[in-house]
C-alpha cells in the first residue's frame, strides 16, 4: 500500500545531553572540528535529510545556545539522569511527526542517505524501530522510530531501565547496515578521536 504523505511526516533528533566524561566533562556538542561545532555539522548534515521536518535538539546545559539552531529540550525531571533514553523520551513527547531519525551529536560525517535507509523498513511496516551498524558494529544511537513507542520507552525507564540496545531489542528493532560507509560512524568520544578526525575531516570536506 502506497504510504501518505501524513506517514511519511519525520521529525529528527539530536542527541546532546551527555556529560562528555570523556571529553573531561566539555558539552560535546561545541567541541569544534575544522572551525565548526560539531553539534552544527551534525544538523547541516541531517537537516536535508527530513523533508522540511523539525529539527529538535537533547541537550541539559547550554540551552539557549542550542536553543539558537533548533527547538532545545531538557531531559524531563522523571527520567533526570536516565543517560540518552531520557533524551529520547523528550525527542519523542514533543515530536509531532509519525517518525523521529535520532543520532547523536558528533556524527559529523552521517551519510546523506541515513534518514531514508533507517525509514524504509519502517514504512513497509517491517518494525518500529531500526538501528545503524557498521562492519560488524552497533550504532544505537542512530535510529529511526515510531513515535507510538513513548509510552513503552518510559515503561521501562520507570522499571529502572537505561541501555539503548536494550531497549531496542525489547521493542522488535532491525539492525540497518551501512558497510559501505565506514568513515560516517566514527567516535569522537576522546581528545585524540577529535584530533584523528580533524586531517579526515579535511579531506572529506573538500571531496
């Protein structure tokens, strides 16, 4: 059956409430990469990718800065603390489209087709929920989801709750390959993951 226009309504998330404990506690997401927030790159990256789709941001520091890029939302006071899920849970009580594409804020090299690979089994009606991986390895926070799966998310945040693969598993999710693109999942968790990414970033930027 030809999917409405209605159905194919998406809304995208970006990930940015975490402490960056790795980072020595820096909000990740205004780490600069060739002279550029990372949280800024993500965006220019997935915005294209929605169809006119709002954007919306997790972050619980720095709000009115992200606040400049998109529509910024705390973790609600329930799940404080709850670690990206929380995150998740706000992305998914304020969008207003059938579908949220979620990824986190320091994916800056997200292939251009992310949003349309992660979507389509969902729109076949294979799943609710589907996640990135990669040579092997899961990307969960790279995800596309009904917004109808809300009020089991926060089911089990009350159960106490807090792995994203968990909970992906729990709910029936595909696992999305993009073998093809290995460069676009890489982690930017350390001061050195930054720094080995800065000579690729070069280069990928002008390819």
């Amino acid at each position: 059956m030809k999917q409405t226009m209605e159905a194919r309504r998406v809304s995208g998330l970006i990930l940015a409430g975490g402490q960056g404990m790795r980072m020595g506690g820096q909000d990740k997401g205004w780490l600069e990469l060739v002279g550029a927030p990372l949280v800024e790159l993500t965006l220019a990256r997935l915005r294209p990718q929605l169809a006119n789709g709002e954007l919306l941001i997790s972050a619980n520091r720095n709000l009115e800065r992200y606040a400049a890029l998109a529509r910024a939302l705390p973790d609600a006071p329930e799940f404080a603390g709850c670690g990206p899920l929380a995150g998740l849970e706000a992305g998914l009580a304020a969008c207003a489209a059938p579908w949220l594409v979620a990824v986190p804020c320091d994916l800056p090299f997200l292939p251009a087709d992310l949003a349309s690979r992660l979507l389509a089994p969902l729109l076949r009606g294979e799943a609710s929920l589907s996640a990135a991986s990669c040579a092997g390895r899961q990307h969960p926070a790279c995800m596309a989801l009904s917004v109808e799966l809300l009020e089991d998310l926060r089911a089990y945040l009350r159960a106490g709750g807090r792995k994203v693969r968990e909970w992906q598993a729990r709910v029936g999710a595909l696992q999305i390959d993009f073998d093809d693109a290995p460069e676009a999942f890489r982690n930017l968790n350390t001061p050195d993951d930054l720094a080995a990414a800065e000579a690729y970033a070069s280069q990928w930027r002008q390819s």
